[in-house]
C-alpha cells in the first residue's frame, strides 16, 4: 500500500496540471520541443465578424490613422487598472487561484485586478468572454481582456489584460503556468501569437 499511494498522488497532480487554463504553453517561447496546439473536442462556438486571427509571421494590422493608442486620451480608470496590475508581476501560478497570497490562474487573475474596480467578472475565462461588447483587436485599449483559442472553431482556454496597444505592439499582463503573472508582447511570442484572438470591453455599460 506504501508504495502504491505515492503514484496515486502522482497521478492526481499530474491530471489537475493537464487542465489548467494554459497548462499547454512551453516553459520558453524559444523551446524547439514546443508542441503544437491539441484539439478541443467541443462543438465550435459562432465567431463574431470582430474576431482576427493572428497568424505566425505576421503583425496586428493597427489602423494608421487612429491607431489604438492615439484614439483618445485612455481615461484614468484604465490606467488605474493597468498600474494596479502590475503589482502582481512575479506571483506564482496556481490552478483555480485568486489571491495574491497564493497565486493565480488566468481568469483568478483578471477577476481578481478587475473586482478592485468593481466590475465583477465569472470565474472562468471561457464565461468572461461573455461580459461586455466584442472589439477589434486593433481597438484593444489598457483594461481591455484578451481571449485565446487554439483554433478558430475551438473554445477559449486562456485570458490576459491588455497594457497598452501601439506601434511597439500588443502588450499584455496574465498569468501563465510556467512563469506565473508576466508581461508578453503578443508579436514577439511565437506561441501566443499563433493562437486564435479576440478583444473585448468589459468596462464599457
């Protein structure tokens, strides 16, 4: 019986690691052994037309003419959240974790900063893409959610908070299995721009 529990505990830890909200991100944007996107065996959820794929290769196409960053003065609010967020950079990842003093998963994360300014958001990050209104991805501003799909027919499994949106790129906060709560520009990652994005406002009433 000794010998047999500790690969029960084994087992168990490992099947809760598997369906973490990320749990499929390599331990370096870099690794050759990265693996590739598996399917999710979920009927396909209806895309709206706001949704842009970014493929590998390839920049965000930002409107030269009212790029996201220049389109208005970004209200204190959104830079609160923004400031606030980065408070937590360097806390370590945690399944289901909502708290600073323990950690985060994605959505934990993004309820979490985002609960501070009273918008309440579910739980998980698949829900979360349900609250407020679709956005073009050049359109992302500070304090907007970002949404991550293997596939375009595939559901969310990932979620991070938008800093900024300008010519040096998509820049976000979130918190990843292997490296805990980390700031990415989207283009500069060849995993997580190869994903499949969509934006959205959640402070907008």
């Amino acid at each position: 019986m000794k010998r047999i529990l500790p690969l029960i505990y084994f087992l168990l830890g490992l099947s809760f690691f598997l369906i973490s909200c990320d749990a499929l991100q390599p331990v370096t944007q870099s690794d050759p052994r990265m693996r590739g996107p598996i399917p999710i065996d979920e009927p396909a959820e209806m895309q709206s037309e706001e949704e842009i794929v970014l493929n590998p290769g390839t920049e965000v196409e930002v409107s030269e003419e009212e790029p996201a960053a220049k389109n208005g003065k970004v209200d204190d609010t959104r830079l609160a959240i923004t400031d606030f967020a980065q408070q937590f950079i360097g806390k370590p990842y945690l399944y289901g974790g909502n708290k600073p003093s323990s950690g985060f998963d994605c959505s934990g994360f993004t309820s979490y900063v985002m609960q501070e300014f009273e918008v309440m958001l579910p739980r998980s990050s698949r829900s979360q893409e349900e609250v407020g209104q679709g956005i073009r991805l050049e359109e992302a501003k500070p304090g907007d959610l970002l949404f991550f799909r293997r596939s375009k027919g595939s559901n969310v499994f990932h979620v991070s908070l938008v800093l900024s949106n300008d010519e040096a790129g998509l820049r976000v906060i979130h918190s990843t299995s292997s490296r805990g709560v980390v700031v990415d520009v989207i283009q500069d990652s060849s995993y997580w721009r190869e994903k499949y994005i969509t934006a959205r406002n959640v402070l907008r009433k």
